[in-house]
C-alpha cells in the first residue's frame, strides 16, 4: 500500500513558476513510476508527466514539454513537479499517481494503482 499526499498548489501569475510536491508512504516507493495527471475537457485525468522508478527516464505531454520538469528522490520517497512558464490553461488541480513499470501505456490513468487527492493550481492571467 502507498499513501500520497501533495502539495505546494496556489495561485500564481502567468509566466510564474510552481513547485509541485508529492510524499509517498510505505517502503515500496522506489518500485513504482510516478506520474502526474490533471483534468481535462473529454478526459477525466490528463496525462502530463512520468518519472520511472529509477528516474532515469522521464515523459512529458506536449503542452508541458520544455516548461515542467518532474524528478523524484528515492530516499526522501518524493516526486516533484517543477511548473515554469505557467500558462492559465495550466489551472487544475494536480494529482500525482504510482504504477508498475512498463504495465500498459503509461499515459492512460487507469494503469495507476495509487493517487493522492490533489493539489489546486491556479494561473491567472
């Protein structure tokens, strides 16, 4: 069983910068990519971004390519989402999810077994 909570959401400008957090319990962080995801019109989760479990590889969606970075530390068990260059299509509320590896497509939410309740992102322009 893993536990996540997020954190650091808020309100920011457009071209302001946020730091996604995301604490995982349990011992078995490092056995799980993690992703985050957002909602999105005629989606329940959009895909945004996956860091494997090693962190060696990272994916991003294209509307965040070149402005997110997510990275993960192994032993503090936390994945970060950093947000630079926020654009007001990026207000969501933020989720950050754990899967196997390489079980399905990594950009569909349903191969995620655990999630944390959100994380509220306002850009305002």
């Amino acid at each position: 069983q893993v536990q996540l909570v997020e954190s650091g959401g808020g309100l920011v400008q457009a071209g302001g910068s946020l730091r996604l957090s995301c604490a995982a319990s349990g011992r078995t962080f490092s056995s799980y990519d993690m992703g985050w995801f957002r909602p999105a019109p005629g989606k329940e989760r959009e895909f945004v971004a996956l860091i494997r479990m090693s962190g060696g590889s990272t994916y991003y969606a294209d509307s965040v390519k070149g402005r997110f970075a997510i990275s993960r530390d192994n032993a503090k068990n936390t994945v970060y989402l950093q947000m630079n260059s926020l654009k007001p299509e990026d207000t969501a509320v933020y989720y950050c999810a754990a899967r196997p590896s390489f079980v399905g497509d990594y950009r569909n939410y349903k191969t995620y077994r655990y999630w944390g309740q959100g994380t509220q992102v306002t850009v305002s322009s």
